[in-house]
C-alpha cells in the first residue's frame, strides 16, 4: 500500500519541502512562508545534489514555479559571490547546465562554458590525466575519489551535449575510464572509496555504500545526458555497472536497506546510499544495460527508504559527508545528519518509481 501512486506524490512533495528547509548541513529549519524557496546558504556538492534532484522533479511534473525558485537560488548564490572552483563546488553546475534549457538566461549559459572550460584547462590533474579529487578543504594531491564522476563529469558531459563540444563529453567519458582503472575492484565489481598514486593503495579499501551509489546513478545518467554513446564504451561500462549491482543485491538487508560498508552488515544502514542504488538500478533497466530480474532488489530499497521519511519530509539515517577514511572504523563511525543529497537521492527514485504504472509492486 504504501507504493500507491497518490501516496508516492504526497511523499515527494514531503521530501521536496524538506529539502527547502535546509540551510546548511544538520541544519532544518521551518518550512518557507511565501511559496518554495531554497535556503541552503553554501555553494557545494551537498546542495548541488539537492537541486539536481529538485529540477528533475519539477522538469517530471511541469512545474515552472519550481523552476523559478531553482532560477532564484542560483541568482542569490552568483550575486553574493560563488566559492573557489575545485571537484565540490563543480556540483551545482550539473543542474544549471539543466535549469538553462528551461529559462533564458545568457549569464546563466556563459557561466556553464566558462566552469567547463575551467575543468578542461585549469583543475589538477593526477597520473593518467584523471581528475584530481580537488576539495575547499585540500588539494588531495594525486587522488582519484568516485565521488568525482557525479561531481564533475556529468556536469562536463551535459555542457558539452548542449553546446556542441564533442571534447567535453569525451574527456567525462575519458574520465570513467580512468577511475574505473583505479577503483573499481575486479572480483567483486564494487567501487572503492578512493586511490592515491602517492603510496598506490585504495587507502581503506573500502566499499563504501554511497560512493558505490554515485557509481550507480552515475553511468545511467551518463548514458541519458549524451545522445551518442560510442559502442565500446557503452559495452565496457554495461559489464561495470551489471558485476557492481549484482554484488550490491547480494549485500542487501533483509529489510531492502544497504549498509554504510556495503560488505559489513554490522556497519550502519544508510538512506541515501540505498536510494540511489535503487534509482541507479531502475534507471539501468529503463535503458537496457541492467536486467529485469534486479527490480525486486529497487522495490524491497524503496519500501525501506519510504519508512526513513519523517513528517516534516526529512529522510533520516542519512551518513554526514564522508572525507576519505583510512580504516574501515572510520566509515562505521560518520554520523547521521539531515542533508540536501538524502532529501535529493530520494526525490529522483521518487520521480523515478511514479513514472511506472504499477508503482513497483508485485
């Protein structure tokens, strides 16, 4: 029952208000008074997800008030002065490269060619040319992160969809390629946290649950953002993502949620985490590059996230953002906050699942 349609809408709207209620991290305060407005303060990865999430739920529901709302927030940010640029900061790009198709705004698409442009010539770059995982906090000096690959790459891959620039889009596939050389585990398919080419190890060697997630989401979304994906590519990151879920299936709880550390069962569940893998995993079966057979795995995740929504729309047991851990002890121990990318990680499987007649039951 709690799949049915009106129920979902409800859910979302929830989920969509509590997102507005954010004004940092661990941060809610009450719901605006005068209609939808964005009220997280700082420019960076956590609300860049957020309104990612946001603008695919209104372009779902043809809502040009969210719309202007999203236009409005990202006034507020540039006119008061954008932050340095590095790998987090590049995030709210992603949905701006969107938000322009849906409003004429010249600045807002001079600003999109200008932040590519700047992750093409000016961003550190490790061995190999990957991106270095460049944050406000450090330089990260010869670190891949697959935080990265949603961060900055499908930004680079829309920009250069929608203006024509065949280099962007192949230097986000370059990008795959390369992180996926270096952290992507070829037994199990998971995704490791990190690589540092200063010593060359994955540091903790852990797989932990959402940095998997952003994989999940991110080569669906990929293939959604760039009309021509070459043949090989396609091919070799369907082998990637399919060995990553199916491990990912198997480490499952029994009640649909996925643990902080996907293979210790004793480590925290995990909000956010267990709403993109089942957005990634619907989203890989819409397009053909994941099986049938792995919806059950999106349905029993959707019923556990839908019990971690609170009344007020904020999705609970969401890990603070995560540095890079050097022992697997330090991943058990991130704490849970509200944050824009729980609240935005669930409105896509949302937007996602109310697209699909039967609601996933069955």
């Amino acid at each position: 029952m709690l799949m049915q349609p009106h129920i979902l809408s409800e859910t979302l709207s929830r989920v969509a208000v509590g997102l507005a209620r954010l004004k940092g991290m661990n941060d809610a305060a009450a719901a605006p008074e005068n209609g939808y407005e964005l009220q997280f303060d700082e420019w960076d990865w956590e609300v860049g997800v957020g309104i990612y999430g946001l603008i695919r739920h209104a372009e779902a529901v043809g809502d040009k008030s969210l719309m202007e709302a999203i236009a409005r927030w990202y006034d507020w940010q540039i006119g008061r002065g954008l932050p340095p640029r590095q790998v987090n900061s590049s995030s709210p790009m992603l949905p701006l490269a969107v938000l322009i198709d849906h409003v004429d705004r010249p600045d807002f698409e001079a600003l999109v060619k200008d932040w590519a442009d700047w992750l093409m010539t000016k961003l550190a770059r490790t061995e190999d040319g990957g991106f270095q995982h460049v944050v406000k906090e450090r330089m990260n000096d010869g670190e891949l992160w697959d935080d990265t690959l949603f961060m900055t790459c499908l930004f680079l891959a829309r920009a250069g969809q929608r203006f024509g620039r065949q280099d962007w889009i192949e230097e986000a596939f370059y990008q795959f390629m390369v992180h996926e050389r270096y952290l992507a585990d070829p037994v199990t398919g998971l995704w490791y946290h990190g690589w540092t080419f200063n010593g060359r190890h994955n540091f903790a060697n852990a797989f932990w649950a959402r940095g998997n997630s952003w994989i999940t989401v991110a080569i669906p979304e990929l293939f959604s953002l760039v009309k021509q994906v070459p043949e090989h590519l396609k091919r070799h990151l369907t082998y990637v993502l399919s060995a990553q879920v199916r491990t990912l299936a198997q480490h499952q709880r029994p009640n649909g949620m996925f643990c902080t550390l996907v293979c210790d069962p004793n480590s925290p569940e995990e909000t956010s985490a267990t709403a993109g893998i089942a957005y990634g995993i619907l989203r890989g079966i819409d397009l053909g590059i994941l099986d049938e057979d792995l919806k059950p795995v999106a349905r029993r995740a959707l019923a556990a996230v839908l019990e971690r929504i609170d009344e007020t729309g904020i999705v609970l047991e969401v890990s603070d953002g995560t540095p890079m851990g050097h022992t697997l002890d330090f991943y058990r121990q991130i704490p849970n906050v509200p944050a824009p990318y729980g609240q935005a990680l669930v409105m896509l499987l949302l937007v996602r699942v109310m697209a699909e007649k039967d609601g996933l039951e069955g």
